[in-house]
C-alpha cells in the first residue's frame, strides 16, 4: 500500500495585474496531483504552462482561486490553500522542504551557518548542525576554504550547490524541486541526482521541474503534463 | 495553538482623519510580523496603538500574559499597562538614543528593567547585563561607557539587549534598521533572528523595507492610507501580490 503525501484536487490560479488594467491571466485550470512516499513525479510542460506555477502553489508560496493542497503533516493533512501562516510556516519547517534556484539569505552570514539553519531550527545545537553542514558542502564539493565566507560572491553553481543543501539537509519528508541541477556541471548534477535518489529511499515525496532530460528520465518515477489553462490566448500574449 | 495577541477592529484617530482603521489579526508566539507601506500609511500609528503608547479610539486588543490571562489592553489600568510593559513587552525605536538612557552606562541601561522587576544585587545584574552585551555581540569590557562612545549599529544594538533581558514574550520594533548602514544592517538582521529564534519571542516590527520583511518576517500587513490592505505570508505577499497597491509596492523595489 502506498502512503499519499501530496493530494492536490482542482487547483486554479489566474494572476490578475492591477498595473496592466486588471488583465486576467490564467495559468493553473482545475489540475489535480497526488504524490506518494518515495516516489518521484516531474512536471512538464511547453513554457509558460504553469509548472514553476503548480510547483509554488504546492509550497504556498502563490495562493490559488480553487481546489485543495493537502499536504501530510505529522500524521494529519493540511490543506496548503486555507492552512494559516503560522500552521504553513510550521508546516514548511518540519515537512515541506523547497530548492529553488535563487539564493535568499541574509547577507554577511557564512555558508556553513546557512546550510546548518534548518537543523537549528529541528533543535540541533549550533555546533552539531555546523558540522553536518560540512558534511553536506563537502559532498557537494564546495572547497572547505569558502565555508566560513557568505555565498554573495560565489559562483552560480556555488551558491546553486549552497542552497540544494540548504533546502536538503534536514530530512523533510516531502521536497520540492525547482530546476535543482540547472547550472552544474556533469559531476555536481550525479551528486544532487544521488542526493534525490537518497532521499526518496528513505521514503521522502519529490516533485520537480527538470529541464534537463538525462536528470528528469533517471530520477522520475512518472511525468506529469500541467495542463494548459483554457483561455490560451491571453497567456501567449504575456509568455511570448 | 493560542494567540498571544489578538487584534480586532482597531481604530486611532486624529481629529477627524483616522490614523488607522479596521485592523484585525491575531499574532501567535514566536511569530515575527512586519507591517509595511508608504511613510503616512499609518504603521507606525498602528505599532504605538498596539503598544498602548497612544489612545485606540475604537475596537479591541488582547493580550495573554505567561500564565495564559487575558487582558484587554484598551481598557487596561495604566499601572497594569505599565506592568506588563516592564515584564513581557518590549519596544525598540528606530532612533537608539530614544530608547536607551544616554547618560549612564551600557551596563545600567541593561539592568534598569531587570532592577525594575526587583532584582538588587549589583554582582548578579553585572553578570547578567556583561552576558547581554556578549550576546548582542558587544564586549563585555563596555560595560561601564556609555552609549554616547557606541557607533549607530552598537547603539541598536543595546537597545535590543535592554530590551530582552528580562525575556519578553512580545516585542514591538518601528524602523529598528531604518537609522543603520547598509553593512551594519546585515549583522543586525542576523543577530535579530538568531535571538527570536533563541527566545522564541513573538515581534511586531514597522518597516518600510521589504526585503527586511522578507528575511525576517514570517508575515506581513501591508498598509494603505490607514487600512490593511492586504496580508498574509511574507513570501506569498512579495511573490504573489493580490491588491493593486502591493502589488506596485513590490514592483517598485530596486533590484540591486
């Protein structure tokens, strides 16, 4: 029997602009997904169909219109659309872990410090934390030199590497992933593709966007086609 | 979980224009809770009404105290406010030297709410005040000069100490970067959040700086001429603004 963690139904998201008089723009129309334990599901999609969209909308990080978010959380669903913020903060800490490509941190604190932040926030000491902080900048090949310095003036692989392990090292059970191996070479990407193998061998949900194809047909378990929201026209005018 | 503040319909006003209106939220323990807008938008009205500083007009707040009491702070006894200011609130302003003595030391500035709570031996409030300043990243060998010898980023950062010593549950902040440097801010914003983490105080902090809101507050009110226009998550808000003016708030920022 399989253990659902993610049980998306009918989510809608249309953005309205204000400033370009109130243009509608749909993106998300009645998309439904539901995830289990230790399975990997890719979305795809032409650009512009609303991934990167579904993909925030599961973090709670855009809200949407309609449908349910259910997310597993310590023995209990929570729907992500209605959830309070300090219930979806609670919920991102504990289970819903999310790796995006850009780097957002406070400037002036240390690699290592950043990486250790969400196992201080488990309850781990600082000292304990830092030192799988190292383990994980190690395996990711950031050279020990650059882990007491911010990552403001790493390189974009560097700083990609910073935050896959940042959104990875505590053991949340469900992991969002946006385009995580993007700007790595060869022998970074089979190390975060091990990481991702790793993590849904101890049973973690992985959802991401994998515009490489060798990364999304050796990770993924299944592909899942974001529908394209009806009124195609106006999008294409703002994606174009 | 129980809020430790709840807000509901608050209102101040001057003459016959409102300062603010209409505003409702609850804030829960260990929350961190930024208000923004535009200079004028009524935050900091807001922040002095919640802090009893200044007379709601309408509405109601209510705080619950260590013990789980409620205390409805609009119809507070002043010696009651005055109590609960000294024991679990603090209020930290944008400018250190309102909000720091500047005539004696750092160290008496970080014992007076300790002694204020009754706590008279001179050793122990030594101590106490020497961790605070090592806390707050300022050598304890400062103890005895006074703030007046700080640079603008120590002096804030005293104020802090002062203010959490006798850890309060809830803590009010207008502008506590506004008066730093750009380079002094970074640490401050650091030292911040390992604090509220450590102490797991809840924060209610005035800011017209949306990307302070973004890495220190898990929740933000946007405010327009004197309402609440939009709130919720801090991320949600900057990434997936909903009303016409936030979301002209967010695409003005300046992308370094």
């Amino acid at each position: 029997m399989t253990t659902l963690l993610i049980d998306a139904q009918n989510v809608s998201k249309t953005f309205v602009l204000h400033q370009q008089d109130g243009l509608a723009l749909p993106v998300l129309d009645d998309v439904s997904l539901q995830v289990a334990a230790g399975e990997c599901v890719a979305l795809v999609g032409p650009s512009g169909a609303g991934k990167s969209t579904f993909l925030k909308a599961l973090y709670a990080n855009y809200l949407v219109q309609a449908g349910t978010i259910g997310i597993f959380h310590r023995g209990a669903w929570v729907n992500m659309a209605t959830a309070l913020p300090h219930q979806i903060v609670e919920v991102r800490r504990h289970t819903l872990g999310y790796v995006s490509q850009f780097l957002r941190v406070i400037p002036r604190v240390s690699a290592l410090d950043i990486v250790a932040e969400p196992l201080v926030e488990w309850g781990e000491s600082q000292e304990a934390a830092r030192v799988v902080a190292g383990e994980w900048l190690a395996r990711l090949n950031i050279s020990e030199r650059l882990w007491s310095l911010p990552p403001a003036t790493f390189s974009g692989g560097e700083q990609q590497r910073v935050n896959i392990a940042r959104g990875m090292i505590a053991p949340r059970p469900i992991l969002l992933l946006d385009e995580p191996t993007a700007s790595l070479d060869a022998a970074n990407r089979a190390v975060v593709i091990a990481l991702m193998q790793e993590a849904k061998a101890r049973g973690a949900a992985l959802v991401g966007i994998f515009h490489d194809e060798a990364t999304r047909d050796t990770i993924a378990d299944r592909l899942f086609t974001v529908p394209l929201a009806r009124r195609l026209d106006t999008a294409k005018e703002l994606t174009a | 979980m129980t809020p430790i503040l709840s807000v509901r319909q608050v209102a101040k006003r001057y003459g016959q224009r409102y300062g603010c209106r209409e505003v409702s939220f609850d804030l829960y323990p260990g929350e961190v809770l930024c208000i923004v807008g535009e200079s004028g938008s009524g935050k900091s009205t807001l922040l002095s009404t919640l802090a009893g500083k200044l007379a709601a007009d309408e509405g109601e707040v209510t705080f619950r105290d260590v013990n789980g009491t409620e205390h409805d702070l609009l119809t507070l006894a002043e010696a009651d406010r005055r109590r609960l200011a000294r024991t679990e609130w603090g209020f930290v302003t944008q400018h250190a030297r309102d909000g720091l003595r500047m005539n004696v030391s750092a160290g008496a500035n970080v014992s007076e709410r300790l002694m204020a709570l009754g706590q008279r031996h001179y050793g122990e409030l030594r101590a106490t005040a020497g961790e605070w300043l090592e806390k707050v990243e300022i050598s304890a060998e400062r103890l005895d000069d006074r703030p007046s010898q700080f640079s603008g980023g120590m002096q804030q950062r005293l104020q802090i100490a002062r203010n959490l010593v006798t850890k309060p549950r809830l803590v009010f902040m207008d502008e506590p970067t506004g008066g730093l440097d750009v380079s002094v801010q970074a640490r401050f914003l650091d030292l911040l959040r390992r604090l509220v983490h450590e102490t797991g105080i809840a924060v209610i902090m005035v800011t017209h700086d949306l990307g302070v809101a973004r890495l220190l507050a898990h929740r933000t009110l946007v405010m327009q001429q004197g309402r609440v226009v939009e709130a919720g998550l801090t991320d949600q808000i900057l990434d997936d603004p909903q009303h016409p003016y936030t979301q002209l708030l967010v695409s003005s920022i300046l992308q370094a």
